[in-house]
C-alpha cells in the first residue's frame, strides 16, 4: 500500500514538472515533497490496521471488566472504574449523560462500546 501511494505521489509530481516550464530543482522540491506526504500516509494507515487487527470486537459497558475497559483509548482506570459503578446503562451515550465521559472522549470510544 505504501508502494502504490509513493508512485502515485511521484507520478503526480512529474506529470505536474512536464505541464509547467519548471526547473529540476522544482521538480526535486515537489518530489521530495510527495514523498514525504506519501510516507507521511502510509505510517498512518499502518497504525489503522494495525489497531483494527488488535481489536476484538465491540465492548459490552454493562458487563465487561474494569481490565477490559481500560483497553478501549483513553480509558484510566479511574474512569473503567466509574463506568462499572454507574452500571446499568440503557444506552452507550450514557456515559455522557451521566457525566462519566466527556464529549471527547466518548467520540474516541463510541465505535467500540455497546450496551446488551
């Protein structure tokens, strides 16, 4: 994936260089420039897959453990802790509700939590 943003990135500057009277250090300049963008991606969509594959499926909040809790991002155990205090919930966004997370913090989570 990597490879294939790198040459797309490369193809695009040259293509840019050929359209425009401009000069090989322009040219080094924007490929240099891409390349960097495109390393820059390719890092990003690597730590993606890599949190998705360490995932193992969605959070049940009215039954998980304060351990399982506190791998979902950003989750002290201070805050698994109220999460399992404040049990039950009907709804994930109670934990908003209730003052157990803020907004924030519960967009980082909401993708990974339910309520059975």
């Amino acid at each position: 994936m990597a490879a294939l943003l790198l040459c797309v990135a490369l193809l695009q500057a040259l293509f840019v260089a050929g359209c425009s009277p401009n000069s090989t250090d322009s040219l080094q300049r924007r490929t240099a420039d891409a390349t960097a963008a495109a390393k820059r991606d390719a890092g990003a969509i690597a730590r993606g897959v890599a949190e998705g594959l360490a995932r193992k499926g969605l959070v049940d909040i009215n039954a998980a453990s304060v351990t399982e809790l506190q791998r979902l991002p950003g989750v002290t155990p201070e805050v698994a802790g109220k999460i399992v205090e404040h049990r039950p919930y009907t709804s994930t966004r109670d934990l908003v509700r209730r003052r157990i997370l803020s907004s924030a913090e519960f967009e980082r989570v909401k993708g990974q939590i339910i309520v059975k």
